[in-house]
C-alpha cells in the first residue's frame, strides 16, 4: 500500500509534493507518483518533472507514472486500479482558468475518491497541532483513530473539535443546548459517550490532546478553531451519515473547509 501523490506543474506541485511525502514518511509508505497529461506531446516534459520531483523529496518511490488523460478521471482511476492508502492532492488559488481547471479537480478527487484524501495549501510545515474533527456519532471513529495515529508518529497535539449545530436536541443528545463541556460528558447521552471514548483512546495512543466543544455553523466554528490554535492539519470525515438531517447538515461542511482553510486538510475515507 502506498502514498500516491498527484504532481501538477512546478514549482506549483512542491508544497503538495513535500507534504506527501512528509506524510509517506509518518505513516512509513512508500511512494507513487503521478503526473496526468491532455496531450502525446507533454510526454517528455512529464517524465522530466517527476524526475524533478524525486530529486525534491529525496526518498525511495515504489512508481512512477505518466497517464494521458482528464485529470480527475485519471487520479481516481490510477486510485482505484492500485493499492493506496492515501491521496495527495494540491489546492490552488483561483488566479487564472489553469488554476479553476485544478481546483475543480481536486474537488473532484476529494468528493469521489474511496480512499482517504490529502489535500495540500500553503507551504508544509510539521505537523506539530492537528485539529480532529467529529460530528460525534459511531462513522468519526475512524475519523479519530487515523488522526490520532498520525499525530503519534508525528508526536503532535491534537484538539479534538465537536461543533453542536442548532438541530433538535434528539439529534444531538443535548437537552440544553447550552450546556457545558463538564455537564454534558457527565450525562450518558451517544453523544458524551463518544466523547468520553475519543478521549480515551487518544490518551491510549500516546497523544497531547484537548477536548472542545463549539457552538454554532460548524464551517464557522471550525476555522475559527484553526485560526485560534494555529493548527497544522484538518483531520475530517467526508460526511456525516448517521441520519438524514445530520448529512443536509453536515454534508457541504467538508467541501467548504477544503476550500477555505488557511492549512491542510486530511478527509478520512480509510485506515492510513
């Protein structure tokens, strides 16, 4: 299984080259390298910049490719035809119709990929404080668990995030949506339950961490969250999918904070 990173034009690919495979490293991976081209005649130029770019990152890669192609259509689909545990994807300001071509892809990978996906902004940094977010139901467990195996091996620390939305307390398991931190993890409602469990397990696996919980626009309150903690890394789910109205809810978070976080953001579909 390995880190499959998706190289666009340098020097544009190199923060998304590095965070890859800074993470590879973490994660202890190997790496597969891909460079999508529209046209027979970028042949050349292609193989010339991954040659470039295994100069860059300085570690072993298992593969190298050069597929002709859609972009989006080929990354998912050299995806799901190997072995990965990871996609890198590069997150681009919009400045010219190139840049409105890339962010529509990594739009495209991050909301149809079945494999957990990385998306890259800014120049990488370590990962020193990740914020992990939960909708606070059974599916962001495994939100939970790769987070916190990637903030060990990174020896981070982790602000674990759960943001109580304005939804019917029978959603939530709050009766008062005022409620404090204290007073809601000494109730037995799902929602102090899995809370109470995430903390554990973080401090099972060796890991800083801090429990929050935040009111309001979840989009809102997590980037305020980042702004506050200066994280590094956004460690999410795709969707929320414990009921219908927690999906309308929870559904176009995830796309609003790829698309506007000041840092990365790591959505997990799978084990990493």
């Amino acid at each position: 299984m390995s880190v499959l990173i998706c190289v666009s034009e340098m020097p544009f690919a190199r923060s998304t080259v590095l965070l890859g495979s800074q993470t590879a490293k973490l994660m202890g991976h190997p790496i597969s390298l891909l460079k999508v081209i529209t046209h027979e005649g970028e042949t050349k130029t292609a193989a010339i910049t991954l040659e470039e770019v295994q100069q860059l990152i300085q570690l072993p890669v298992a593969e190298t490719a050069v597929s002709l192609g859609t972009p989006a259509k080929e990354i998912l689909r050299k995806a799901e035809s190997g072995s990965h545990h990871l996609i890198v994807v590069g997150a681009h300001a919009i400045r010219s119709l190139w840049d409105q071509i890339l962010q529509s892809t990594m739009h495209k990978v991050a909301n149809q990929a079945t494999t957990s996906v990385l998306v890259a902004r800014g120049e990488p940094r370590p990962f020193r404080h990740l914020l992990i977010c939960t909708s606070g139901y059974v599916n962001s467990e495994i939100v939970i668990r790769n987070g916190a195996a990637l903030a060990r091996a990174a020896q981070a620390k982790v602000t674990l995030l759960h943001v109580a939305e304005s939804m019917p307390a029978m959603y939530t398991g709050l009766d008062e949506m005022e409620e404090t931190l204290p007073e809601l993890l000494q109730t037995n409602t799902p929602l102090a339950r899995h809370l109470k469990w995430a903390s554990e397990h973080l401090v099972q696996a060796g890991v800083l961490a801090e429990l929050k919980l935040r009111r309001g626009i979840a989009f809102d309150e997590i980037l305020d969250e980042v702004q506050e903690g200066d994280c590094d890394l956004i460690v999410v789910g795709a969707r929320a999918e414990y009921d219908v109205l927690s999906s309308l809810l929870m559904g176009q978070v995830t796309p609003k904070i790829i698309d506007n976080a000041p840092c990365s953001v790591l959505i997990v579909r799978g084990n990493l």
